[in-house]
C-alpha cells in the first residue's frame, strides 16, 4: 500500500470514529474515553507526519 493510499485509509476510518462519537451523548463515559483516545491519536500522527517531512526535505 502506498502512503497515500495508507494515509486516505486512516483519514476514512478517522472521519467514520468522529461520527459513531458524535451520536453518542456528551456525558457517556465511553464517549469521553473514545475523546481522550482520539486526541492521542492525532497527536501521534502529527508528530509522524512532521518527522516524515522533515525527513522528505532532507
């Protein structure tokens, strides 16, 4: 799989998460925790995505 392809893959899966939490109410535990999880999540990818364009500017 090529990265592109990888990265509209993730980009879907992220955009299907974001909608199944969004339906769920805004106290449900388990909607919080999906919250907390996401965050870490985009963290982690902007961190990767920054090294790989260091990397690709190199």
């Amino acid at each position: 799989m090529t990265m592109k392809g990888l990265a509209l893959s993730m980009g879907i899966g992220a955009a299907a998460g974001a909608v199944a939490i969004m339906m769920m109410p805004k106290n449900d535990p388990t909607r919080k925790l999906a919250e907390k999880a996401a965050t870490k999540v985009e963290d982690a990818a902007n961190k990767l995505g920054q090294k790989l364009e260091n990397k690709l500017d190199m």
